[in-house]
C-alpha cells in the first residue's frame, strides 16, 4: 500500500534508527508498540507507513489520552504521524482544538480538493488516494463530529453540510470549490454544492465516489427478520466485513429473544472476539463507532436530495454483482441533468476501488478532471 510521508522529516533522518529521548516520547513509543504489536519503533517511523489505520488510530488516541491525560484528535494522526511530532504536540500547553477539517495532503498551488467522509466516519480510507492523487494539489478531507469525545454528533446531512462548510471557509473562502466523497461522502458533497450556490459560491466541479442516492441506499439494506431489531448493526458489520475483507459470523440462534441492546452488546463484543478487529479495541470504542455509524445511517435514511445544475462526475465501481443495481447512473439521474453528469468506471467493489492498484486508476482519472 502507498503511504503518506510524514511531512516535516528530512529525507536522511528517515532511514536512521533513534530511540526516544524524552520522557513523552518514551511514553508515546510504548504505546506504539502496544497498539501496532511490534517489538521497536523510531522517534521518525510514521504510524501510516508501520501499519496504522483507521480502527488502530481509535484505539491510539484512546490509550493516550489515558497515559497523559490529554485529548489526542484522531484527525492530528495526517499532520503529527510520527512519535517525534506527536511528542511536541502533547506536550504543548494549549488545548486541543477539534474540527472535521483534516489536512491530509496539504501541499501544492492548485485549487484543493475536499472529500467528505463515508457512513464510518474516518476519513482514513482516502490516504491511498491522496498519495496517488500527488502533491500539486492539496487534499482536504472532512471527518465526522462525534469521532473525539465531547464533540458533538449530527443526525440530518444538512446539519453536517453546513458544520463542513464552516471548516472548509478555514481554507479560502472563495470559490470556485472541488469537493466530492466516497459512498455517503457523495450525499453530503451534493448538500454541500447546493448551499454553496444558495450563498453566492461556486462548486467547479462534484466528484461522487461510488455514491448512491437514499432511495437506492436504502434498497439494499439487509432484510429484517423479527429478531433482529437493529438493521444499523447489520449494515455496520457488512460495511467492517467489505472494508477488512473479513468475514464476521455470528450465531443466528443467540440474536433470538434478545432486546436492541441486548443484540448489538452480542454483535459488538462477538466482533472483538473472533479476531477480525485489531487486538485491544475495546467495546467503549466499539461502541463509539456504531453510534457515529448509527447517526450517520439517520441522516441518510431522512435526506432528500434536491435538482442539481452543476458539473459533476460518478465515478462507479465495475463490480455490483451483490446489489444488483440496473440503473448506471446510481439514482443520480433523478436530480443531475444527463447532460452534467459524467460517469466513469473504475475497476473494483464499492470497497476495492480505493484499494492497491484500483486506486491508482481512480486517481489517474481524477486528475484528469481537477
């Protein structure tokens, strides 16, 4: 897998060996080792290049925030990815200030792309498409409220696209803007367009990652049998089992009889155990994403896209075996114009197309139109 390089280490320093040498670097390391299962780490590793991804980095912030008694945003992983920068930003003084906005590619003079988050909530699984996209255009991508504790979690797209809005005025507050997401990404994005335009502010172009419309989304939720009274759970696991590429079973026979809660404690804690989740995520945390999961899920069940006049690219996915979906344009065609809306194929499932070499090929295309 591509990785993102940590931004302010100089080139030779990269390939040296040093030991922490303080005593919050020291502290920092072990919980590296902990969290990534290895034996040694350098104050100059990056936790992206070593193994680190979205579920770790939960697990991360959570086990700092209980050694030093600090908040550690999630979203600080792109800018402070290794133990050295880490370090110097735990030991400073100030508060830790949260915001959706998160830098993960900020270099480059061309106009920036911003890619709102997925229904999990992470903005990790753009850092492959980041990479591939270059340096001559900074990446901008917008996390989910809700994912550091005590922010607060939104429940109707609109709501999250004007909180995201707010964040990307941080940036420039100018247009014309480029911004898109993956999947649930998608719908936000077009929210985002829309009250854009209604300020005045020009969206050049709309980028939909293998998005869907509520409508279509919705048709391909998992069936609900009587016993079970979550469907969330359900198309959480199925999301976990697409991403890891795992499977997750559980045990049909000890879902009956079960209440809500009683399921999703069964679901959640069975999820741990089998192994599929990185070692030491606990059900406070697992618990942390299914509500993020959950509130997301709302806001697409209650959405109701509204006509959109400006330029915007499907990018779908080839392989659809599972949902069998006949219309190509996703759903899309009830609000884009044919004649706005440019849709390529990109090799892959909802989930591979932003995976190894499929990614490349999407980004290739991208860059084609930014």
């Amino acid at each position: 897998r591509k990785a993102l390089p940590a931004p302010d280490i100089d080139l030779m320093r990269e390939h040296e060996f040093t030991e922490p040498k303080n005593e919050m670097e020291k502290i920092i390391a072990e919980i590296w080792k902990d969290v990534l299962n290895i034996e040694k780490v350098s104050v100059y590793d990056n936790f992206f290049e070593l193994g680190g991804n979205s579920l770790l980095t939960v697990r991360l912030a959570s086990q700092i925030e209980k050694a030093v008694g600090k908040d550690f945003p999630i979203a600080n992983m792109f800018e402070y990815s290794t133990i050295e920068q880490m370090s110097k930003s735990l030991s400073k003084d100030k508060k830790a200030s949260f915001s959706p906005l998160v830098r993960i590619q900020a270099k480059g003079e061309k106009t920036p792309f911003f890619c709102v988050h997925p229904v999990g909530g992470t903005v990790f699984c753009y850092t492959e498409l980041a990479s591939s996209l270059g340096t001559d255009k900074p990446f901008y991508a917008l996390q989910s409220s809700g994912m550091n504790k005590g922010e607060k979690l939104f429940t109707t797209i609109e709501d999250m696209a004007a909180y995201y809005i707010k964040a990307l005025y941080t940036v420039g507050k100018e247009g014309p803007y480029n911004i898109g997401g993956w999947s649930m990404g998608g719908l936000i994005a077009l929210e985002m367009a829309q009250q854009l335009q209604e300020t005045g502010q020009a969206t050049d172009l709309l980028v939909l990652i293998d998005s869907y419309t509520p409508a279509v989304i919705l048709e391909k939720e998992p069936v609900q049998k009587p016993d079970q009274k979550s469907n969330e759970l359900f198309m959480m696991l199925q999301d976990l089992e697409g991403i890891l590429g795992k499977t997750i079973p559980l045990d049909p026979e000890k879902l009956k009889g079960r209440d809500k809660d009683e399921q999703l404690e069964y679901a959640l804690k069975s999820t741990l155990e089998i192994g599929v989740m990185p070692p030491g995520m606990d059900f406070k945390q697992m618990m942390r994403l299914y509500k993020i999961y959950k509130a997301n899920l709302e806001a697409i069940r209650y959405y109701k896209p509204h006509h959109y006049s400006g330029r915007t690219v499907l990018f779908s996915s080839t392989e659809k075996k599972q949902l069998k979906i006949k219309d190509a344009t996703q759903g899309w065609k009830e609000f884009i114009s044919p004649h706005n809306l440019d849709i390529r194929q990109i090799p892959g499932n909802h989930y591979t197309m932003l995976q190894e070499s499929n990614v490349s090929v999407l980004a290739e295309e991208m860059n084609r139109i930014l």
